[in-house]
C-alpha cells in the first residue's frame, strides 16, 4: 500500500494554474482569426487546468502595430464574450515585444502592456540576434521592468547553448520555454535546446504559445509525458505567482 501510494503521487501529471504566452485576442496579430475560435481555445485551456490566461499579442513596428488601447479594447471584447458564454476563465493581457528597430521609440513612450506591472516578454528574430541586444536588455531594466525571453529554444542563432544561455542569465533574463517545444513541434533544434534548458534547471516560465487549435491538441499530449514532469522537478517554474 505504502507503495501504491507514493507511485500515484508521482504519476500525478503538474496542472499550472497561469498561462502567460498565448495570442487569444482574435484579429490582431498571427493567433485567434475569429471570437468563436477564441472562445473555442479558451475552453480548451480550461479543459487543461488554467484558472488564467495572460494572452500577449505581438507588437512588431513594421508588421503587427499594436497599441496598449487596440489590445485593451480587444481584452474587453473578449471578456465580454467569455462571460456571457460562461467560460470559467480569468484573462488579462501583457504583450509580446520584439526586439527591432522600433522598440526603442515603444520603450520610451512609457506606456507598456507589462505583465504584474513588473515583467516584459519580449522576442528576437529566430535567425539572428540583435545587434544591440544587451543595451535593449539594460534599457528595458533601467525602465523598471525585469526581462522574460520568449521561447529561447527557438531561436536558430543559439550554437552554444551553455555560455550564450549563461550570459543572458548574467543580464538577468528569465526564460520562458513554450511547452510545445518538448514534444518536437517546432522541430528537433528547439527540442534539444528545450531539453538542455530543463536539464541545466535554467526555465523560469512555461508558456502555451497557442495560437490556434493544433497548438492545443499538441499540449495535451505533451502534458502527458515524462519530460513535462521532470520539468518541475529540475526547474522553479514561476507561473503560478503571477
């Protein structure tokens, strides 16, 4: 019996409460396409064990022109629709920043869709680094604001994992690694890089990165497996603080 016991214990599959990377705010970047698909993934995700969604559209200079008042307005639509469809859900809405050109006019403006007013989740290209990264990095925690790397496991500049992880951890980056990542969705490199960054301990947050409904099918599987237990075993994931 005493066996049985601690074998079901650790079976137990990990339910986090907070998901903080999603693109649910239909019609405004690459994510939701409609309000009936929003309110389609949003029961999804509660059908996964998320009591809150914090969705984060992209804000791109030259391709997704997203504003704090064009995301506020279409966080508001969306709980709109979500409570008068009864989806037992909290929803609140950061951004997804990506590290151009143009993020320096955003930054000093000031008006930022932080997440807790303390954190900014912020992208790279997948294929190269900026070249004024770290100032962008400093500039952002001069600001006030810690900095969450979005999915680090995808980005195909990474060709030494050890010391160029290290080095952003030395800048006081937090990682976000998309939970997808460890099933082989985004292609073996993200899923090796995903694996190295649970092993090394070095992931901070989980996100769903969901997009649309083939995103979610893939997490269920995901959440299943052996790996996604071994991640809160290897790793302080924060999530459920926010």
């Amino acid at each position: 019996m005493i066996f049985s016991f601690f074998f079901k214990k650790e079976s137990k599959t990990k339910l986090l409460n907070i998901d903080l990377h999603s693109h649910l705010i239909p019609m405004i970047d690459d994510g939701s396409e409609s309000m009936e698909e929003s309110l389609s993934l949003l029961r999804e995700m509660v059908t996964l064990g998320y009591k809150k969604i914090i969705t984060t559209p992209h804000i791109m200079s030259d391709t997704y022109i997203n504003t704090p008042d064009i995301i506020n307005e279409g966080l508001e639509k969306l709980l709109e629709a979500s409570k008068n469809e009864g989806i037992n859900i909290e929803i609140e809405a950061g951004a997804e920043y990506y590290l151009d050109d143009g993020f320096y006019d955003v930054l000093q403006k000031g008006d930022m869709m932080s997440i807790n007013d303390k954190y900014l989740l912020v992208e790279t290209s997948y294929i190269g680094k900026p070249l004024q990264f770290e100032e962008m990095i400093y500039e952002i925690g001069l600001a006030g604001y810690k900095v969450i790397l979005a999915h680090p496991e995808r980005y195909r500049y990474i060709k030494n994992p050890k010391k160029e992880y290290e080095r952003f951890k030395e800048l006081g980056i937090l990682f976000q690694v998309n939970i997808n990542s460890f099933g082989g969705y985004y292609g073996k490199s993200a899923k090796n890089l995903a694996d190295f960054l649970n092993k090394n301990g070095m992931i901070d947050f989980l996100g769903s990165d969901v997009h649309h409904e083939k995103h979610v099918s893939t997490l269920k599987n995901v959440m299943d497996s052996k790996v996604y237990k071994s991640i809160f075993k290897q790793n302080n994931i924060l999530n459920d603080t926010l």
